[in-house]
C-alpha cells in the first residue's frame, strides 16, 4: 500500500539553507500526496533556522507542468524564479518574485518557473496543490519525478533567502547565483492581475 505521508527533515533541509550549521526543528514540514485523484497538503513547522524561515526545498517542474497553491491556513511568501535560460546548470535568474499569500488566496505557478514557499507567520502555514503524483515512480512521495530538485541543491537554495530582521521578512542574495534582478513583492491580488494565468 502507498504511504503518502513525506517529512523535510532538518538533515535534508540543510542542503538549502543560509546557514546550514544553524539549529533548527526536526521536520520542517510535511506533505500527503494524493496521486491523481486526490490534491496535495503541506504543512509548514513555524518560527525560523538562523534567522531565515522555514520554508520548502524549492524545485522546477520537468516538462509543460503549471501548479495551483491554495493557501487554507497561515501567512506566507511563494518565491517564483525564472532562469535566465533552460539550461539545469544556469547561474543567472531573469526574473524573481516574492508573492505575498494568506489563508483565502491562490497562486498559480506558470509551467518552467521555481517555487517555494515562506512561512512568516505565527501558526502552521497550510497549502493545498493540484501538482500530479505517479505513485508508479520509485519515490513518488518524497521526490516525486515530475520535479527537480537537483538544480536547487546545486545553488544551496533559491535566488534570495528570506530571514526575519526585527519581525520584517527581508531578502538576502545567496552568493552562488551570478546575476540576479531586485525582488518584485506582490500581494496575491496584484500578482494575479499583473501576471494573468495563460493556460
């Protein structure tokens, strides 16, 4: 029987952190997957590791694959970067956008940009998402195929981390990226008028 239950250990998550050597929660989040039938739930520890939030590993979809996050509970930040070109190894980002997400929003995520998301709130941070799970892979719960993750681990983490500086999310350049353009912050509502979905 399939186990849809996966956790993001502090050991795992020390691939992409600011400050790997920082203490921090031993899960700092979960996911169910629900295949092809059912959404997927994740559910975000709070509070910070070294100064930066928890937030998720980061990944791009292989292929023409776009996702839909629904934020059911908490408050957040969904990062979306765009590499300057296709290529796995690119050190440059063209663009980089912070989308400011509460309890009641939706955020689509186009087909080709990485994601993750922030949780700077005070309570669990709960999405739902419609990104499809093939249970047929070889770990399509914790790694599913349809997502690169290696191109995160490369560059220790995303663009930019966001650390708590006197209670205001701040964003701070990771060094490993060569250029990299200003943060564009977006509330939900602007980020859906400005950048409509083209399905």
């Amino acid at each position: 029987m399939i186990q849809p239950y996966a956790a993001r250990t502090h050991e795992k998550m020390k691939e992409v952190l600011m400050d790997p050597t920082a203490q921090g929660p031993e899960i700092h989040y979960y996911m169910i997957r629900g295949g092809s039938d059912k959404r997927n739930v994740t559910v975000w520890e709070t509070g910070t590791v070294g100064g930066e939030y928890i937030k998720t590993y980061g990944h791009y979809h292989i292929g023409n694959l776009c996702e839909i996050y629904w934020i059911k509970q908490g408050e957040g930040i969904i990062l979306l970067q765009e590499r300057a070109s296709t290529d796995p190894n690119e050190k440059s980002v063209k663009s980089f956008k912070a989308v400011y997400a509460k309890a009641g929003d939706e955020v689509f995520i186009p087909a080709g940009i990485g994601h993750l998301m922030v949780n700077t709130g005070s309570t669990w941070l709960v999405t739902v998402d419609d990104s499809p799970v093939n249970f047929e892979e070889k770990d399509p719960v914790s790694l599913p195929g349809h997502a690169d993750y290696e191109s995160v681990h490369k560059m220790k983490g995303f663009a930019y981390y966001v650390v708590n500086k006197d209670g205001v999310p701040t964003f701070v350049k990771n060094e490993m990226y060569d250029q990299v353009p200003e943060v564009e912050v977006l509330t939900a509502d602007e980020y859906r008028e400005k950048y409509p979905r083209k399905d």
